[in-house]
C-alpha cells in the first residue's frame, strides 16, 4: 500500500498524492506530528532536536518561498494586462 493512500493520511485531509513543494512540506508537517506520539528520550537527543528543528526551518522556507512566487506572479500577470 502506498503511503498517501493510507487511512490515516485520508483523515489527516489529503485527498490526493502531493507534488512538488507539497510533498515536501507534507512530509516536514508529519514529522513534527508525530513527535508528540514519540517518547521524550527520543525527541530529546540531539538527532531528535536536529530532526525536528530542520523540519520546522524547511517547512516555512518553503511556505515562504510559495507565497513570494504567488505574489510575484500575480504582480507579473497585472503588469500584462496593462
């Protein structure tokens, strides 16, 4: 069975396979999920700590990345029109 076509994954709402950034980010969001189901010796070590800080500076650059490109574009398709 594939991963995004799991149950769980289908409750957590995605109803399709991610692409791109997407999955990236979907994979950095469910990392940091599923430390609170983790032992606390474990998200305590420093790889724990590396891990989930990663996933966390990952998944805003690249929040922050897709919202700069859809503004950008939305600026480039007005200067068209002109």
């Amino acid at each position: 069975m594939k991963f995004w076509s799991s149950y769980i994954i289908k409750c957590l709402g995605w109803k399709e396979e991610p692409k791109g950034i997407a999955k990236i980010m979907s994979i950095c969001m469910l990392i940091v999920i599923a430390t609170i189901f983790l032992p606390t010796s474990i998200t305590q070590t420093l790889i724990g700590k590396f891990i989930i800080y990663t996933s966390i500076v990952v998944f805003f650059i690249l929040l922050l990345f897709e919202l700069l490109r859809r503004v950008f574009n939305k600026i480039k398709s007005t200067k068209n029109l002109k």
